[in-house]
C-alpha cells in the first residue's frame, strides 16, 4: 500500500479544525449542562447531574420558555408548509417563460443579500402604517417567509429544470387531466426534493432571529427568547435549554431522512412491481 502524500494530512488536520470550529461551541454547551447543582457558567464543572434540566421543567423565573417554543414550533410548521406550496408553484410556474419572469425572479433572490434587521425593520413598518398589529404569526410569519421562500424556489427551479416532461405527456395520453397529472405523476416524482424544502422551510424558521427581532411583537419567539435569557439568567439552565433546541433539531433533520428514505423505498418497490408486471 503507497504512502498517503504530506498534502493528505494537512487536508485532514484543517478539515478536523474546521468540525472542531464548527462544533465545539454546541459540544462545550452540551457539557457544561450537565454541570453539578453548584456549578456555574464557566469550566472547571462543579459535579454531574442532571440538575439543570429538571430546573427547566419548573416554573422560571424570567422568561417564557415552553410558550416561546411552542410559538416558534407552529410558526415554524407554518412557514413550511407555505415554502413548500409556493415553491412548487413557483417552479411550475417558471417552466415556462412569461412577461416580466427575470424581473420577478431578481426581486425574489433579492429578499436573500438584503440585510436581515432591515427586512425585519421593513416589515414591520409596513404592518405599523397599514394598521396591522405586529404579531409573531402576522408580521413574524411574513418576514420569514422573504428567508425561506427563495430557498425553496432556487430547489424547485433545479429539480423542474432536469425534470423529464415526458412521464406528464405519457399521463396526459393515458387521459388524465392537469390536476391528475400533478397528483399522480408530478408530485410523487419530486416528492424526496419537496421534503427537503420542507426541512429547509422548517429549520429556517425556527432558529431564525434578526427578521423576527422587530416583527414579533409582545410574544417572543424560541430564539428572542433565548436572547433575553443571556441578559437575566446566569445559571447553566439556559445550556440545557441550548441543549435540548439542539437535540430538538437533530430529532426533525432525523425525521425528515427517515421520510425521504421510506420515500424512496417505496417508488423502489413500486418500479421493481411495475417492471414485474411487464415480464
């Protein structure tokens, strides 16, 4: 076996400082939460226990922590759903071409170099002048959505563009109508791409902080919470709280692997009976 080259062992170490940058920030707070009952925000730990995590289930003296998560949960649930419908409509849509596409897709990409307090700062001038109430599932959802939807499309415009329209024309011949052939042919074929735009949908949303800063209103959500907590709490709850979020997020990024891998499981077992039924 031949020697690995010098080069090899520099990618790797740079490579492993990058991971280490990456992550030991969340690994430090993962650790310290499970500081002793006596310990503080800083190293050396004062013990192990599981102290401040049952802390974070009792009644806290600032701040509102299981209704911020539920607030950032529901918003989040929101955003994803609209991503994922106005992106496949969006790709659909652009197919084709129409007067003023470029332009309207210029103003979509836009919302992503603009910076994030502006837009937040934007939005929430407008709903003030309109006189709308600043509400997290008003202006918040709003604001997010001007984060998550060109996400979602610029996915769609790269899976329509390598889409095959000859699966719609086959459907179109067998009789099958527009909506028919979007149910039964379009949305299953792009199904494993639709997940990951709701996942995208999702995380963005729920760990997202500036465009929500001037946009919730009087009911922050998980990450304004959070925020809040660094000024007043001084104990290691608040990284258990970092923790759970974290295992939290883990858990939806997970769920969403095993809806994709039952995805394709399925349109492989339902090609391996077609091609049965054709022997």
């Amino acid at each position: 076996m031949e020697p690995r080259p010098r080069s090899f062992y520099v990618l790797a170490a740079i490579f492993a400082l990058f991971l280490l940058f990456l992550y030991g920030p969340t690994i430090t707070i993962a650790i310290l939460s499970f500081q002793g009952p006596g310990g503080g925000l800083t190293f050396p730990m004062r013990g192990v226990s599981l102290n401040w995590f049952r802390e974070l289930f009792m009644q806290q003296a600032v701040g509102d922590i299981w209704g911020s998560f539920r607030r950032s949960f529901v918003l989040g649930l929101m955003v994803m759903v609209t991503t994922v419908v106005v992106s496949v409509m969006g790709g659909l849509a652009f197919r084709k071409r129409f007067a003023g596409s470029a332009l309207l897709f210029q103003l979509v990409l836009a919302s992503l170099v603009i910076p994030s307090i502006l837009v937040s700062l934007g939005v929430g001038l407008v709903f003030t002048q309109a006189g709308l109430p600043i509400h997290w599932a008003g202006s918040g959802f709003g604001a997010q959505l001007t984060w998550t939807l060109p996400f979602g499309l610029l996915i769609m415009f790269a899976v329509f563009n390598r889409f095959n329209p000859a699966y719609e024309e086959a459907a179109r011949d067998q009789g099958a109508t527009p909506w028919q052939t979007i149910r039964h042919v379009v949305l299953p074929i792009i199904a494993p791409s639709l997940i990951g735009v709701a996942l995208f949908g999702f995380t963005l949303s729920y760990d997202e902080f500036a465009r929500t800063l001037l946009t919730a209103g009087s009911y922050n959500t998980l990450p304004l919470e959070i925020y809040g907590m660094t000024t007043n709490v001084t104990t290691p709850v608040i990284f258990a709280l970092g923790t759970l979020t974290t295992v939290f997020s883990f858990v939806v990024i997970g769920v969403c692997l095993a809806a994709l891998w039952l995805t394709n499981r399925r349109r492989a077992r339902a090609g391996s009976d077609a091609g049965k039924g054709m022997v």
